[in-house]
C-alpha cells in the first residue's frame, strides 16, 4: 500500500511497518481496524525497515505525524530485530508489536527459541508448500474461464457461474492461499438454452460448486467492461442469473451469492464445503 496522500478528513493515521514487504502487518492490521467502521485511517505502510537508520527516520516521520494530526499515530509493526525495533518504539504512537504479541508466548510455551530472522516467513524454506501454491496459481490461469478442459482431473475445485459473477478472482486466491488447482467455467446462454452444464463438466459433478450475483450489482460490473451494451443490461443480467441459479438448483450443484461477499469469506466456504463433502464421502 503505497502513502495514502488523501485530503479527505480521517480520524487516525495508521502506519504499517516491517523490514519486509509489510504485507503481514497491513493484513493483520486492516483486520482489526476493519471493526471500527464508523472511523477512518489514512494508512501508510512503511516496508524494509531492515537498518537503525531507516528505523531512525521511520521514528522521526511518526512523530511528525503525530503532531501534525494532534493524536498518536497507531503502528502496526512486524519488526524482528530487536535493535531496530527498539528504535521505533520510541515514537509517540500507539505500538502494536505483533511478533512480540503472539512469538513470545510461543517461545515459552514450546520452550524454544524463534529464529527472530527478518523475513522469515516469505523464505523458501518450506518448499513443498511453495511449489504446490506455484502449480496452483499456473493451473488456475490456464484453465480460466474454461480456457482448457484437458487437465481437469487435476482440479480440486470447479467454480461455474455467470461471466463476471467472482470466478476468477477466487480461483486465484484459492491458488496463492491454499494451494488449490482451482478451474473456473462460464455459464453462458448456450448453455441456459440446452438446458445443460456444458458436457465436459458432467465427468467431473462432484467438484463442482457455484457462485451467483444480484443481478443490479452484475449489471454495473459489466457495464464497467462493456457500458451500454446488451451483455451488461438489467434486464439480461435478471435473466441470466435467474437461469443460471436454476441450472444448479436441478444439478444439485452447491452454490452462494458473491453480491455481499469477500473474497476471503467466498474462499472459506468453499473450503468448508469441500470440507464437508470429503467426511460424507469417507462414511
């Protein structure tokens, strides 16, 4: 997240720090701050904080921040050398150590030591688990939007829907968070009118499952791709959904509505009715 230079009013500037990319401590932060909704953050994510002088500067620029907005900043900080740290922890702000929060009851309750190596969690190491979410994220986009059908006995998942219904997006995050080979295939109206899924997806029923959209919220995504055209009209996208919904409903394909979801939230419940389905299968 690059520095948010926004003139519009904000409650408290929320700085997100760490000597990598910072992406953890944005995460975990935008998380928390996400149950204040009544309030807004100007947020500024401070990555590779990785000398005493970068944290000296960091230290000057959150208390000029402070002053200027009158109220401590709020730092989220992922910062692993203890020296650098302890630098930062002299600003005038509200400090949330999140290695310190959750490594130190760790260290004492498994009775080891952490590594406290900077970037720890974005190494290599654990290359089996990088490996597979790379052949995920691979196979994901090269069976986007039913582009091949010849590896789908590889796929752990099937997502089908409407176009722009939030197929592809999940597919990805599917791969690069959980590893899965997720395949993704439009409904389209060739489709509605056989009455039918598409044939090659028949073979593989068990792995389907389905996302759907209001038909209000479908028509202003497409008509941000194509305005004014027939493909993004209500009245098509009304009928679209309604026949895609009912192809499921009879194929007992197991389905949700994007409309008011994260991704995040989508991919969970996926997760759980894969989940669900695997145990039924194994009794």
């Amino acid at each position: 997240m690059p520095d948010q230079l926004s003139t519009e009013p904000y409650d408290r500037t929320v700085f997100y720090v760490s000597d990598g990319t910072g992406i953890t401590a944005e995460t975990f932060g935008q998380s928390l701050l996400a149950q204040f909704e009544t309030m807004k953050f100007r947020q500024i994510r401070m990555p590779f904080i990785d000398s005493v002088i970068k944290g000296r500067e960091l230290l000057a620029r959150i208390d000029m921040q402070g002053r200027k907005d009158e109220r401590p900043p709020i730092v989220f900080s992922t910062l692993v050398n203890t020296e650098i740290n302890n630098v930062v922890r002299q600003a005038n702000a509200v400090f949330l150590d999140l290695f310190a929060t959750f490594v130190e009851p760790l260290e004492k309750e498994l009775g080891a030591q952490s590594t406290h190596s900077m970037g720890r969690s974005h190494t290599a190491t654990n290359s089996p688990q990088y490996d597979r979410r790379i052949a995920a994220i691979n196979f994901s986009l090269a069976h986007d939007d039913g582009q091949a059908d010849r590896g789908l006995p590889e796929a752990d998942i099937i997502l089908v829907g409407v176009s722009r219904s939030g197929k592809t997006p999940t597919s990805l995050y599917l791969a690069m968070q959980h590893g899965l080979k997720a395949a993704n295939c439009p409904l389209i109206p060739e489709d509605f009118e056989r009455g039918r899924l598409p044939e090659v997806l028949y073979r593989f029923k068990h792995k389907l499952f389905g996302l759907t959209i209001a038909p209000d919220r479908l028509s202003e995504v497409r008509n941000e791709r194509r305005p004014g055209s027939k493909y993004a009209s209500l009245e098509n996208c009304r009928a679209e959904v309604m026949q895609a919904e009912d192809m499921m409903r009879r194929e007992g394909i197991r389905w949700l509505s994007s409309t008011h979801k994260s991704i995040e939230e989508i991919a969970a419940t996926i997760l759980q009715q894969i989940d669900i389905a695997n145990q039924q299968a194994q009794r």
